[in-house]
C-alpha cells in the first residue's frame, strides 16, 4: 500500500474518532423502522449534503446507485462530475439489524479488495413511495438528501428542512447539489426553502 493510501487511511480514522464524539454530545438518532431493501435499491440522485472532504471535487449530478451483494451487504456506485473527468467510486454498506434502517457505509478500500468500517448511515427519513430519505449520522457531522429524481418540489424540501431540525441539524448547514433537471447552483438549503437558520435545536 503506498503512502498517499495509507495517510488517507489514517485520515479517516481520525475522522471517524472525531464523528464518535461528537455523537456522545447529541441525544440518541432515530432511524425509521423500516427499509424495505427491494425498494431502496437502485439509483438515487444527491438533492442536497453538508460540505465535506469525500464530495470535495464533485462540482454536480452527484448519485449513488445500490445494489444487494448479500442479505447484509449493498455495493454502493457514487458518480459526480468534476471539473476534469467524470469521478466514480465503488463502496460498501453493512446492513446492521434487520430495520435496514442502520447501516455503515465506507468507500475506504485496502489491498484492493479489503473495505475497512467508515461511517454511519442511518436512514431516518422516508417517504412512504419510496421517492427520497434522509441519510443521517448520530454525529450530526454529515448528512444527505436522496431521491429518485433530480429535484423535489420545494414544499417537498420543506418539510424535509423540518425533519432535519426536529433530527438535530442545522439545514442552512445543507448545500444543494447541481443536477441536470435539476437546481443548477450550489446554493443552502435555507435559501431554496426561505427557512432561516434555528436559534437552537431542539432537545430531542
């Protein structure tokens, strides 16, 4: 392994230290019940995200595509473009208890075929047609905005917005993301909705 993999190795080891902190100082996060796995996988497109160092060259038309490898483990496709060549990343995500809802997603790879544990991925958001979720961590350091097509209408983000500040976060902290179809600029969340940041979020 060359030197580049393993500072980024240890990178994301920091990071993911960090992220267990900061969850010991939010209340508990409540992912749904239930994902029905037939029906969350396939391709979804990035509506909006919190800025963050694995998204950094992606300047638009962000989506993950899922596919089942086993009852446990979904392969993750990410695709952005950047402002050279067209970026693609291949990921794993463990499926840990049998809501669907709780999962660890890393796109962290050594020796080629060795995927080391990164991040939380909870679902804590999602429509009952299955037409967007919310991805959130215990850590409120990341999250995502997901759905089937490249844009929702915006009482559909507001509501969104919500449950993000009812889920402890700041959604002026969200960025949207540029999609053909879709919103054309890089804007907050906050802007798109004409929400206006909390004062304090609430004790959950």
């Amino acid at each position: 392994m060359g030197f580049k993999q393993i500072l980024s190795s240890v990178l994301m080891m920091g990071l993911l230290g960090s992220a267990a902190a900061m969850a010991e100082k939010h209340p508990p996060l409540e992912p749904v019940k239930k994902v029905e796995l037939s029906r969350f996988l396939g391709k979804w497109y990035e509506i909006a995200y919190t800025p963050n160092i694995f998204e950094k060259q992606c300047v638009g038309n962000t989506t993950d595509e899922y596919s089942l490898l086993s009852p446990t483990l979904i392969k993750v496709i990410n695709r952005c473009d950047t402002n050279k060549k067209p970026f693609v990343a291949e990921g794993r995500s463990e499926i840990l208890d049998a809501t669907g809802a709780r999962q660890r997603t890393t796109f962290l790879k050594l020796f080629r075929w060795i995927y080391l544990p990164l991040g939380d991925y909870w679902v804590t958001t999602l429509d009952p047609h299955y037409t967007h979720f919310i991805v959130a961590q215990p850590s409120r350091r990341y999250g995502w905005i997901l759905a089937r097509t490249p844009q929702l209408p915006v009482e559909t983000l507001k509501a969104l917005s919500r449950s993000l500040k009812q889920q402890g976060y700041n959604p002026c902290e969200f960025v949207t993301t540029p999609q053909a179809g879709g919103l054309k600029t890089k804007r907050s969340l906050c802007d798109v909705t004409g929400d206006t940041a909390p004062k304090s979020l609430p004790k959950l």
